[in-house]
C-alpha cells in the first residue's frame, strides 16, 4: 500500500527530516507513528498524503508514484477543518459534494461511477457514527468528539483504502479519546481500512498501532519499528502486553530523544 523510497525531504534551506529513507505499509495494515514535537511526523503525513513532495527519492502508494493528492487517501486532522456556517450534515457531504464539481477524473475523483446517493451515503455514516441527532448543528454547538465524529463521517463518506490521522484526539478529554479510539479500530477492521496515526502519546500508539514506528530527532535514515500485533483486542488496554508495549515504547523514546 504505501513504500518510500530512498525518500529524503528538507525544507528550503534546513537541514533534511529524512534522508534515504526506506519503509514499507502493507494493505489492511494499522500504524502508528510516535514522537516528539519537531521529530517530522507531521511532514512525514503530509508526504503520504500528497501535500508535501520530496526532494529526493520517492513515495508510492497503492501502486503508484505520489504526485499529488490521491482521491482514495483520507486524512483526518487536528483540528477537524469543519466549515464554522456549515451544520454537522452539510460538514459530512463537503468532499462528496465537491467531488461532484470534477466528476470521475481520476485526480479529484476515482475513476468509474460517481456516487449516486451522496445523501443517503452521508445519512448512513452520520447513524453508524452517532451524530443523526446533532445532524442540524453548527460545529460550535457540538462537543469535541461530535466534532471529530463529523470529521471522520466526511471522510470515510468518500471511501478511502488509505486513512492518514495527524493527533485527531489530542483535543479531546481522555473518555472521548477512548470511545474515538475504539471506533477507529472498529471501522479500520470493518472496511479493511490501511491506517497511519501520528501522535505523540505513548498510550494512544499501543492502542491504535498494531505497528508503531518511533521517530528521534531528525534526520531520519531507517525507521525503528516496534510490533504490537494484539492492538486490536477489545481487552488490550487491560492486558499485561499493553504494558509492555508502552514501556518498551517509552524505552525506544529514551533512545532517540
């Protein structure tokens, strides 16, 4: 699903954050990328996503070379990037409705039939989400977890294999953290979804990585991978293992401050 490589990148007239840069994301896969403020995790998503390009080497995904954003790829950000005069509906059917604009191009759209319900796609995911009832809502009248739940249904409305998060939950209190982060891996197993979370919390990476790549500080030459295959039990977070994990994680941190 997604490779990089020989991948390096700066930024005009700083050091480069990566450099020969080699790593591979299988299909289905759930990852987690874990550091400190400043390490590149962001810059990383972002060249996953398309916003960025390399300055040397190269990012494939799904098969092909990144030029520019892919139409299956969703990315799901800190700070929601909700419309303040739009309501929770009208929110959740932005990129459907954008879509619409370029038809099936293949560059703001997958090719082959547009969607021919928009609406009824976004009712749908707005139910499986638990937000029908805030449905009318304007982003300032809902919680912050209504807020990231809007976020996510104007996401996977547009049914992407590729779901890029950077610190969804770093907003929100530790309750809606937990519920969002279940959701997450309930709809990454549901829909076969690849995922790449960033965050800099040590507990929310043993929950939602089920392969956790540590980021130092940069540059980066290999990724130091850490494997957390139980991640997706129900009853992890009470398990000895997550224990482990995030003391094995927080060991990892101590390496590459």
């Amino acid at each position: 699903m997604i490779q990089t490589k020989n991948l390096t990148f700066a930024y005009p007239n700083q050091p480069p954050i990566f450099e020969d840069f080699n790593w591979q994301v299988q299909a289905g896969e759930a990852w987690a990328v874990l550091g400190p403020s400043g390490c590149g995790k962001s810059t990383l998503l972002y060249l996953l996503a398309g916003l960025r390009t390399a300055t040397g080497g190269e990012v494939i995904v799904g098969g092909e070379p990144l030029t520019k954003p892919r139409p299956h790829t969703g990315l799901i950000l800190q700070d929601y990037g909700l419309l303040p005069w739009a309501t929770v509906a009208e929110n959740a059917g932005l990129g459907l409705r954008i879509r619409q604009f370029y038809g099936p191009d293949g560059r703001h759209a997958p090719t082959g039939p547009a969607v021919a319900n928009a609406a009824g796609q976004v009712d749908d995911w707005l139910r499986h989400l638990g937000i029908d009832g805030v449905r009318d809502q304007y982003p300032g009248q809902i919680s912050g977890g209504q807020r990231q739940r809007t976020a996510i249904a104007r996401t996977l409305a547009l049914d992407p294999d590729l779901l890029l998060m950077d610190e969804p939950f770093a907003s929100l209190d530790a309750p809606t953290r937990q519920n969002l982060g279940a959701l997450i891996r309930s709809l990454r197993q549901e829909h076969h979804l690849t995922t790449v979370i960033v965050t800099h919390a040590i507990q929310e990476a043993a929950l939602l990585g089920e392969r956790i790549m540590v980021l130092g500080q940069p540059p980066h030459f290999s990724p130091v991978v850490i494997e957390n295959p139980a991640a997706s039990a129900d009853s992890y977070v009470n398990s000895a293992e997550y224990t482990t994990v995030c003391a094995r994680l927080r060991d990892a941190l101590a390496v590459n401050p």
